[in-house]
C-alpha cells in the first residue's frame, strides 16, 4: 500500500493541504475545533507520519531560494528572474535558478532536488494544473509564490503573482469593436499545462461575444512560421470585413510579423496587429503594432518581496502569503 502523502489527508478531510501543513506544525490558532479534529481522525486511519527531514527544513536556514522558471530562453524568464534577484540578493539569499521547459516531470525533479537542497523557500511559473503537484513543498512548510500561472485549484492562501489576463483581453474585444473590427484572430503557442495564454484567451473569446465579433483561435503548438503564413493566408482569403491578429505572448509576434511580411500584408492598413510584449522592443519595428504589456521584472520583484515576508515569519509563513494581480498597461499605436 502506498504512503498516504499530504494531499490524501486534504482530499480526504475536505479540507486544503496548507491547511493539513498548519495542523502537522502544530499551528492550530486560526482551526475551528472540529477542522482540527476531522484532520486529526483523517491522519489515523491513513496512518500518515510526516517525514523528519522535512520537520527540519523549517528548524534550519540555509539562505538559498530556488526559483523554476517555464522557459529560460524566454526573455520573460530573463526579466522575472531579474526583478526576484534584485530583492533577494541585498537581503543575503543566493538564487538557485532551474528551467523547467515546460514539462511537468522536470519540474517535479527540480522540486524534488530543491527540496533535498533545504532552500529557505520557493517561487515557481508552474507547470501543473492540479495543485497536489506542490504539495510536499506545503507539507515541509516550505515558503511558496506562484507567479505568471496558477493551478485550477491553487488555495487561496498560497500566495500567487499574475497580471489581468482575462480582463486585458477582454477590455481589448471592446476596444477592437470601437475601431470596427470584426474579426479576430487569436494566436497562441501553448506548450504547458496552464499557461498564462489560456486566460487570455477566454478573455478574448467572452469580449468577442459581447461585441458580436468572430473570433478564430489559432494554436501554433510549435509549428514554424511556413505553417503559420499558410493558415493566415486561408484565413484572410475568406474573411469578409476588417480583422485583427492578437499574438497573446511576445515571441509569437515574432512569427507574426514573419508571416505577413511573406503574405504581402501591411499593419495597420490590411491587418491590425496587437501583441503581449514583456520588452517594448516591437515599438521600434514600425507604428501600427498595438501592445499589452506586463511587467516580468515587476513580478518578479513582488513575488520575493511577499517571499520574504513568509521567510521571516516566526510561525505559520502561509499566514502572510499574498495574492496580487497587476494590471496590463496599453502602448496603443496611432491606429489598429
């Protein structure tokens, strides 16, 4: 039979694993009595030990941070991890930084290696949609941020850094319909469980159906850029009325851009063209190019100061684990 881990006494309890952490370490001041005792029962009759080394990881203090990024050759990645390192270093944390590329198993390796290497805490772009992938780092109380992605069933006092996903795209639906668009082609390159494309997405997609516009979603899924111009060049031969290409991650303009200059087509005369950039560098290719920007370094910068925060707390640090949600600034160009 195998070992009951943590997350079998959440699921079992009805109850969330930080929740099953905070009774393991003992800290029971904000559990209703009958919370404590559901979970108590729980822990018998799955016969759960937590293990000792994990007890230890909270007792000793190595002032090391481990930080696993989606996509180091992303120069988002480059920018988040900078905005984390330029917290964390003046107050005396080394860094370990480990890529993941987008894959689950090598993220939970790279947990796992984390883990064994006792850092003080953890701030992950994860990979995983279930949040029980994280729960051994929960289960050693090991201070945690989410940032950029979060897991369906990320708990709401684990703490998370994102940007308005949803929102942004779907106030940009109604900023298209006002230019009159009636078309939309969402472009995305989604090469994750979750990614932060998916709420982009739907964003687009809902504000496209209050504003009665078509919304067609390609998904490049690691196609190269000869594929791309020949789904744009069947698209935009049937189309009728005037469409917009939103690229829903920086690098994907890249391929964007490729494609039209091979089809013929001029921005914002034939097409509009709207991207998420994490650089400001597409305002320097040619006017025309309305942008969404977020800011890498800002969340990076949010995500070890909340760190921190739980690091330096004297007991449970989950109790100082903050959400945040920064907004999507807009470059708009002169027209779209």
């Amino acid at each position: 039979m195998a070992k009951a881990t943590i997350a079998d006494i959440a699921r079992e309890a009805g109850v969330s694993v930080t929740t099953v952490s905070r009774f393991i370490n003992g800290n029971f001041s904000k559990m209703r009595p009958e919370t404590r005792q559901r979970i108590e029962q729980t822990v018998a009759r799955l016969d759960y030990r937590p293990s000792a080394s994990a007890r230890r990881m909270r007792q000793q203090r190595t002032h090391v941070v481990g930080v696993i990024v989606g996509d180091i050759s992303n120069v988002f990645s480059s920018l988040l991890f900078k905005g984390i390192y330029t917290q964390l270093q003046p107050a005396g944390y080394d860094v370990m930084l480990m890529n993941s590329n987008n894959s689950v198993d090598e993220e939970r390796d790279e947990i796992s290696r984390l883990l064994s290497q006792e850092v003080d805490g953890l701030i992950i772009q994860p990979n995983c949609k279930r949040f029980s992938a994280y729960s051994p780092i929960v289960s050693a109380s090991i201070p945690l941020v989410m940032v950029d992605r979060e897991p369906d069933d990320q708990p709401g006092d684990i703490a998370k850094v994102t940007v308005d996903n949803h929102g942004s795209c779907r106030t940009l639906a109604g900023l298209l319909a006002e230019r009159g668009y009636e078309n939309v082609v969402a472009l995305s390159n989604i090469r994750s469980e979750i990614s932060a494309q998916m709420p982009r997405l739907e964003g687009l997609r809902r504000g496209c159906d209050e504003h009665g516009m078509l919304m067609i979603p390609i998904e490049a899924n690691g196609h190269d850029v000869a594929w791309l111009t020949q789904e744009l060049r069947a698209l935009t031969g049937r189309l009728a009325g005037r469409t917009a290409l939103v690229s829903l991650m920086g690098p994907m303009l890249f391929d964007t851009l490729a494609a039209l200059r091979e089809l013929g087509l001029r921005f914002p005369e034939d097409v509009g063209v709207v991207s998420f950039d994490d650089w400001r560098w597409s305002q320097y290719v040619r006017q025309g190019i309305h942008l969404l920007e977020q800011d890498p370094q800002r969340m990076g910068q949010e995500a070890a100061a909340n760190l921190l925060e739980q690091m330096n707390a004297d007991a449970d640090p989950y109790a100082l684990a903050k959400q945040t949600t920064l907004s999507v600034a807009e470059i708009p160009a002169p027209s779209i």
